[in-house]
C-alpha cells in the first residue's frame, strides 16, 4: 500500500507536529514509515487494520484528536507513543510488540539472532549483511555469528523467570 492510501485509510497515520499537534500538510510520509522496515513488511498493516478497528470505535472528539507521538525500535522491540489510547489499543500494540521481538527487523523473515550493542533482532542473512555494513568485509578472524546472541539464548532467562 501506497503512503497516501495508508493515510486515506488510515488518517490518524498523518504525521503531525509534535508541538503543536496539527497535521503536516502535504507530507508525503507517514508515522509508520518510522517502522524498521522488516517490521512493517511482516505485520505493519496488519496491525494498522487492528488499531484503526479499535479507533472507530472511540468517541469522534477522541478520533480526531489522536495522535502517534513516536513509533521506534528500542531494545529489540517495538515502541509505540501516542498522546493517549484506550486499554484495547495498549493490547494491540502490546501483541506487536512481543511479535517484534522475534521477527527481523531487516526484512521481516523470523528472527534468529539479537545483535550485541544496538539490540535488534535479525534473521541469518540480514545479521551477515549488517555485520559487513558495520564492520566492512567479512574477515574470517572475526566470524559475524560472534557480534550476535541466539535470539533462543537470548531469551531463555526471561522465559525461566515467569
């Protein structure tokens, strides 16, 4: 889908002044467009579709007045602000979120690897192809397996935990 199809569907997408709350004119952007880019191939519309059923369903005042503040990747996972959302549309995003956890944020294939440093997830050959953006060739004195965790390993002491 097109930016201005997303917009036409979706108008609380419109990317709005943060101080002033009023909409840019003629952007040719939206706020999902802040989305790493596997995220919003693998389920962006998706949860856009979600959340707009959930937004339908508020009072007009509230609909209009809405706005996404921020949408980011932030240790690994997906970060949505906004200037205030009903409890549903928190477990929305929070659904998303969990699945960003484990999809990479290169292309959206499932994930298997968490970078060490700036924690994203990456599928095998997004984390090869970072590594050597990052870290120029590959240099088989340091293998790019090392600069990443198991997403598994990664995530085993939180699972133990619950």
């Amino acid at each position: 889908m097109t930016n201005q199809e997303l917009i036409d569907r979706y108008p609380w997408l419109r990317v709005s002044n943060r101080w002033t709350g009023k909409f840019v004119e003629d952007a040719d952007w939206t706020e999902l467009d802040d989305m790493p880019h596997g995220w919003r191939v693998a389920f962006g519309e998706e949860m856009c579709e979600e959340l707009n059923q959930e937004i339908i369903t508020w009072p007009p005042s509230a609909q209009e007045n809405f706005r996404i503040t921020q949408i980011k990747e932030k240790y690994g996972h997906l970060c949505f602000y906004t200037n205030g959302e009903s409890k549903r549309f928190r477990e929305i995003v929070g659904k998303y979120t969990i699945k960003s956890k484990t999809t990479c944020i290169g292309c959206g294939a499932p994930a298997r690897w968490i970078s060490r440093g700036w924690i994203s997830p990456w599928c095998d050959d997004c984390a090869r192809e970072n590594f050597e953006h990052v870290n120029g060739s590959y240099s088989a004195q340091t293998p790019w397996e090392e600069e990443y965790i198991d997403i598994n390993e990664y995530y085993k002491p939180y699972e133990e935990e619950d």
